[in-house]
C-alpha cells in the first residue's frame, strides 16, 4: 500500500527531546510514557496517552481532520 502525504511527520521516540526537534513539521508522534503515544500539530499536544496500538490510526484521523490526507491513485 502507498500512502501519499501532503505534510511533513516527525516520529519521535521521547517527550523529553522530542518537540524541540520536531518543531519544523506539521504532524508529531512522540512517545509520551511506555506504551503510549502523544500526537502534536505544530508544536501544540493535541492528544495524549493514546495507546500504542490505536495511534497510528489517531495520527491518520488527525491529518484528515485537518484536511491534509491524500488517498493513493485507485491500482489499476
């Protein structure tokens, strides 16, 4: 599957370090505390605590809300 963006995400593995470095993109995904996950737009936190494996699906739910989700071309 090919996932097309119109943004920049920044992955982050730690709440300590991990806004100030990814101050530059439009979506973060840092690790908030074990097992959970805080989303951010910009620098602003916008979710916390989302369990690790529902954040993947929160951070696409989030880039649609934010109307920056661009479905992949229909496989021909």
């Amino acid at each position: 599957m090919k996932i097309l963006f119109r943004c920049q995400i920044a992955i982050m593995g730690c709440i300590v370090n991990g806004p100030g470095e990814m101050a530059d993109a439009d979506f973060g995904y840092v690790g908030g505390a074990p097992g959970k996950i805080d989303l951010y737009v910009g620098k602003t936190v916008v979710k916390r605590g989302i369990a690790m494996e529902h954040a993947t699906d929160a951070l696409i739910q989030l880039i649609k809300d934010h109307g920056r989700w661009v479905d992949p071309p229909a496989e021909e």
